[in-house]
C-alpha cells in the first residue's frame, strides 16, 4: 500500500522525534541505572551528577560514534513504533465518530417508517407517562423487547418517541437520572441488560442520541446475541423473540426448538 505524503511526513516525524528522544533521554535513563548499579557495589562510586556529565560527552568522540547511532536508532524504532500506534488510533477514532455520525442520522428515518421487525419505539425508560412517575417496572419491558432483538436478527429500539413515532424527549427520564445526561441514559441501559439478561450481554448493544424537534431521541441498537438469551422474572426465565413488529413470549418446548435451529 502506497503512503500519502502527508502521511511518510507524519511518521517520519515521529522517527525523527524518536531519534532525538533516544540521545538525550533513553541513553541518560540507562547511564542513571548503570549508575545506580555501580554506587551499590563500589565504594567509591562517582556522584550522578559527575557520573552523567562524564559518560554524556562520551558521545561528541568519534570512537563513541557506534553508542551514538545505537541510542538513535533505539529512539527512532521506538518514535516509529508510537507513529504508527497513534495513526492506527487516529483513524480507528475517526472511523467510529463517522459510524456514530451515520447511526445518528438515521434515528428520523426510522421514526417516519414506523415499527416494523427490526424497529420498535417505546415513550420511556423508566418514566410512566401516564401516571406521571418513576415505574420501575417498565425496565422489564425495555428488557423484554432487547432479548427479543437479542434472540431474533437485532434491530433498533427508540427511546423517547410515541407509537405513531412522534418525538416525546427523554426529558422525565433524564431527571430521574443521578447525572442527567445521556452517559448516565447509556449506563442504565446497559444496567437493564446486566441486571435482567446478563452482564455479557452489555458489548451487543450500543445507545447513540439524535435531537429530532428540539427533542432528545435515544437509539439503542442491539446485535443478534450469540446464545439464547432469558428475561430473569423473579424465579421464571422467560424467552422473548422479536415476530413482526412486536415482541412474542415462546413456551418452554417453542424455545427449546428455536434455540436448536437458531444456535445449533
């Protein structure tokens, strides 16, 4: 693969940086270490100070050339080695901001299609719309409809929009909320998941946010999981997959033969 200018320029600047970084501060750590060394076992051992000043110099000798160059090319493979480190991050970060930036985008579309297999809408987390407060229980039915999309082919499920896909906001939500913020929406997602279905579970979704009529819309997205996933309901393990646009309970013989076809 061909390396753009920018790119060659980049790098060997940090070949460069490394080359430097070798000389003045890789060969005077390992000098302090030789010193320390020595001062534990002679008895007359030179300060480190002196000790530094004397052996640095060295370096301006000819015949010390070879430590010279050595110490050079240790910094430059080391500034090489962190060049392309923070390329490869660079890029990785840029990539899942783009990726980010592309799932944000599609929460509108998604909300003027409507409910279909692999999309579904709830008002709230956890805040009860029509009785105005804080119920718990509808955890369970977030939960309910994540293993259902866990034990299907995943979907998208939308957080603060009404049935007929109108913006609601997460606004009661977010006060219920330690932090009210969307990092603390994204914990307790990821909360709902480990507490009812299984702390694994958590790397199989991922909650992005989008404003959509100057109100707050949560996406979570959720990856097909790869074992049969239950929905802990005090001392019964219930099984839920995703059928048309909504969310069936199977019996035990209708989720035994489902979880044999669909993870062997």
């Amino acid at each position: 693969m061909t390396l753009s200018p920018f790119r060659l320029s980049f790098i060997a600047t940090y070949v460069l940086v490394g080359a430097i970084v070798g000389v003045l501060v890789i060969h005077p750590l390992n000098l302090m270490v030789v010193w320390w060394e020595l001062s534990r076992f002679a008895e007359n051992a030179p300060g480190l100070f002196e000790f530094l000043s004397a052996r640095l110099w060295l370096l301006i000798l000819p015949k010390h050339f070879d430590v010279a160059v050595a110490y050079t090319l240790v910094g430059a493979v080391v500034g090489l080695a962190f060049g392309i480190f923070t390329r490869n991050y660079m890029r990785t970060t840029e990539a899942y901001q783009s990726l980010r930036a592309e799932q944000t985008a599609l929460i509108p579309d998604l909300m003027k299609q409507g409910e279909t297999e692999r999309v579904e809408f709830k008002s709230s987390l956890r805040w009860d719309v029509k009785e105005n407060r804080i119920n718990r229980g509808l955890e369970k039915v977030i939960a309910k409809t994540i293993a259902g999309f866990f034990n299907a082919d995943g979907g998208h499920l939308l957080v603060g929009v009404d049935d007929d896909g109108r913006a609601l906001g997460l606004e009661k939500d977010l006060s219920t909320l330690k932090n009210p913020d969307h990092d603390a929406f994204e914990r307790t997602v990821n909360d709902i998941v480990s507490k009812n279905l299984g702390g694994d579970l958590c790397p199989y979704i991922h909650t992005v946010f989008a404003s959509v009529e100057a109100k707050d819309v949560a996406m979570i997205i959720i990856r097909p999981a790869p074992r049969a996933v239950y929905l802990d309901d005090g001392k019964a393990s219930l099984f839920y997959v995703r059928s048309g646009n909504s969310t069936r309970q199977l019996d035990v013989r209708e989720a035994l033969s489902y979880a044999r076809t669909r993870w062997g």
